[in-house]
C-alpha cells in the first residue's frame, strides 16, 4: 500500500483527540441544558393551556347552572350570565386550549426522548451531528416563543445546576405578563456582570 494512502486509512479509522473530545463534550453539554430548559418551559406552557381550559369549562358549568336558577325570577341577571358563559365557551373554542396543552405536552415527551438519547450513547461527532439535527427538528415545531418565560426557564435550569453566572434579570412587570406577551425585543442583562443574553428564541 502507498504511504498517501496508508495516512488517509488511519485518519478516517483513528478516534478523536483529547481536544476534539473536549469540544464534542461541551457542545453536547450545552445542547443538553437547552432541551433541560426547554423541558420546563414545554411544561409550564402546557399548564397553562390546561389550566385555560380547565377553568372555562368550571366558568361555563357555573355560570350556566347560575343563568338558569336566577332567569325565572332576574330575567336581565340569568341573560346576562349566559352571555358570559358563551363569550368563555367561544373563547375556549377558539383559541382551542386543550389542543395546545395537548401540543406542548407532545414537545416535552420529544425533549425528554432526546435527553435520554444523550445520557445513554458513547459521545462522538457523528452522534454530536445526529443530536443537533433531532432538536432543530424538534424545535421547527415550537411555536413563536415567549421570549421571558424562555429565560426565566433558564434561570431555573442554571440554578438548577449551580451555574450562578449565567443567570439573567427578570423584573415585575415582565414576570407579570411572560406568559402572554412574546416581548421579542426584550434583552435581559447578567444578574452577575450586567452583559445582555443573546436572543435564543426562534
């Protein structure tokens, strides 16, 4: 065998250096506190979502029950609680809350597949490629993120693991409205040095 070609056979068969392992480690590893923090927020959006439809169904039970006790006798107060029971009704039919709990809970089982990928395989940059290609195939399918909800889930995560400096200010009125309001502009800073996060939302 030539010498060329004897190289090329022991590049493409030789395991990767302690520094390739090292990068391949810690790209994985950063991939895998996404899907940590994205597992948290899949659940707290689906919650959400269940809580919403929980919640109408209660509102229209009540209120309907409601309008036809007091309509014999308050004509005005029983037409005006079936209006609100079908203004909440339509609201829950429209907005469909049961299928988006339904779908973010679908995510989360795809997020939590994929972590369980990652802690039962031999690390290398053939899995490190497979990896990145299964969460942007997951992720396609997020929809538009909220983008303080999004932090707040990785604050969580990197208290979580004790990374105290990577942990992002959060202040009351974005904490009050994180979960209807997309706030895509919105740059928080480092709790630990002041310097802005970068917008990881889609």
């Amino acid at each position: 065998m030539e010498e060329g070609t004897e190289n090329i056979g022991d590049s493409s068969t030789s395991s990767p250096s302690n520094g390739q392992k090292e990068e391949i480690e810690d790209s994985i590893y950063e991939i895998d506190f996404r899907i940590k923090s994205a597992l948290r927020y899949c659940k707290k959006r689906c919650s959400t979502f269940e809580f919403l439809h929980n919640f109408c169904i209660c509102i229209a039970l009540f209120g309907g029950s409601t309008a036809v006790a007091v309509f014999s006798k308050y004509p005005l107060v029983g037409s005006i609680c079936g209006l609100i029971v079908a203004a909440i009704f339509s609201a829950d039919s429209a907005i469909d809350f049961s299928r988006r709990s339904e779908k973010y809970n679908n995510l989360f089982n795809r997020f939590n597949d994929l972590s369980i990928k990652i802690h039962s395989e031999i690390y290398s940059s053939e899995f490190l490629i497979r990896i990145k290609n299964d969460m942007t195939n997951i992720q396609r399918d997020v929809p538009a993120t909220l983008r303080v909800l999004d932090v707040l889930c990785h604050n969580q995560e990197a208290k979580f693991q004790g990374i105290e400096d990577d942990q992002y200010e959060i202040d009351f009125w974005h904490r009050l409205l994180m979960n209807v309001w997309k706030f895509e502009n919105w740059q928080p800073k480092k709790l630990s040095n002041n310097h802005l996060v970068q917008n990881t939302s889609k």
